[in-house]
C-alpha cells in the first residue's frame, strides 16, 4: 500500500516540477485515472478534478456499492471553467463532454474550485492564500474565490436547464504538510472556499429536484491523505465515498 501511496503522489509531484518548468499543458490528462465513457447507469456521471481522478477512489468505491457502474469524466488539475496550468480540460468541458456522448444525465456527483487556489499556491501563492497563525486570510484570496461564484452558479443552472435533476457536489477536505510543501497553511482557504461552494448549490435553482453538499472535513484525518498532502489514501477514498452514497443511493 505505501508503493501504491509512493506512486501516486510522484506523479502529481512530477507533474507540478513539470508545470514549473512550462511544459505540462496535457498532464492532467495523462495521469488521470482513464474516463468511463458507458456504463451501466449512463444517466449518473462524475465530474471534477483529482480528488476523484488521481486514483480513481472514490468512483470505485461508489460503484463497488451500487454494484453498478457510472460514467467518469474527471481530471487532474481540471478548474471549474477555463485551462489550468496542468491541462486544457476544464469541468465544464468534461461535463460537454459526457452530454454529447449521452444527453440522459439525471444525476451528477461531482467537485470543483479548488485548483483554482491550489495549484498557483503551489508555486508561488500569488494571491496569498496560505495563511499562518495569527493572520486571517488574505483579500487577494477572498477576491479568487469570490471571482468563481457567478460562472459557477451559472454552470450548475445550466446543468439543470439541460435536465439534471441530482447535484450531489463533494466540499474540500483540509490538506496536511507533505512533500508539496506546507499545504495545511491553505485550510483557512479551504474553509472559506467551502462556503462559497454550498452558497453556489444552493443558489443553483435550475436544479428543481435535488442538491446536497457533502463536507468531508470532519472525517478526513491525515492519515486519509497521500503523502503530497492533498489526495485521498484509499481509507480517504473511502470514507468520501461512504459520505456521498447515501445521497447518490436514494436517487438511483
């Protein structure tokens, strides 16, 4: 299990060295778990970025208790709308995606937004996000995560006007220190980035039958998190999986 561990979080590590030099405008993609394009339930898709997509999880875990299968479009370093530093294919775009390949989508169990403060926190924290003891968190951040708020209550409108009647949005678990630096100095934005997201579901009233959060953040320890400090260990995958599907079960 720790090689499995060791190995996922090389390849997001490879992939940020890579983003800093100005080459990894595919690797998303490339080390995302492979896309589920049909399946048994084509009507439920999963979008988002790597919480789900680095390992895969979460989905699998969710199927294993269905014992049905749910297309996957998701993606490593995916934003809510327009290319991140690691790849071109945003969750909107993954979201096109999977409706032109069947446009029977009834529900969606999904996350998104946290790239956004992430990756660029990462590198250099531009927008100063990381904040330690004694600061509260920083107008820059405040402002990059109120820019969303708008495109992304107008996404999941959107998603409602085309017939999704189930949101089922996966909140952000807190990060812990590892070897992508010293991420556990980004849970206040994290925090703050979380009640954005349940103001953005519950503003998103084009979706007229069911919409639900799921905060993870009180079952998420850091021994549920690969060494990179941001992605779920299989006992993480799990327990976000156990937290979603009761919601995903009762509208099956």
């Amino acid at each position: 299990m720790k090689r499995i561990k060791s190995w996922f979080a090389v390849r997001i590590t490879v992939c940020l060295v890579l983003l800093a030099m100005g080459s990894a405008c595919v690797l998303g993609n490339f080390v995302s778990v492979p896309w589920i394009r049909i399946a048994t339930r084509n009507d439920v898709v999963n979008i988002g970025d790597s919480i789900y997509a680095l390992t895969g999880g979460i989905h699998n875990y969710l199927q294993l208790f269905a014992w049905q299968t749910f297309r996957n479009y998701c993606v490593v370093g995916a934003y809510m709308q327009g290319a991140s530093s690691l790849t071109s294919t945003d969750i909107e775009t993954e979201y096109a995606i999977a409706r032109s390949d069947s446009s029977n989508i009834k529900t969606i169990f999904m996350d998104g937004g946290g790239n956004e403060v992430l990756l660029p926190a990462i590198l250099f924290d531009p927008y100063q996000c990381k904040t330690y003891p004694g600061h509260t968190l920083s107008a820059t951040c405040t402002a990059l995560i109120n820019d969303g708020y708008v495109e992304h209550v107008n996404f999941l409108n959107q998603i409602g006007r085309d017939g999704v009647k189930n949101i089922i949005f996966l909140e952000y678990y807190h990060c812990k220190d590892g070897i992508l630096g010293n991420l556990s100095t980004l849970n206040t934005a994290v925090d703050y980035g979380d009640t954005m997201i349940v103001k953005e579901v519950t503003n998103a009233t084009a979706v007229n039958n069911y919409r639900v959060c799921v905060d993870p953040r009180p079952y998420i320890n850091n021994s549920d998190i690969l060494i990179d400090g941001v992605h779920p260990a299989d006992s993480g995958s799990y327990k976000c999986a156990s937290l979603i599907w009761p919601y995903l079960k009762s509208v099956l």
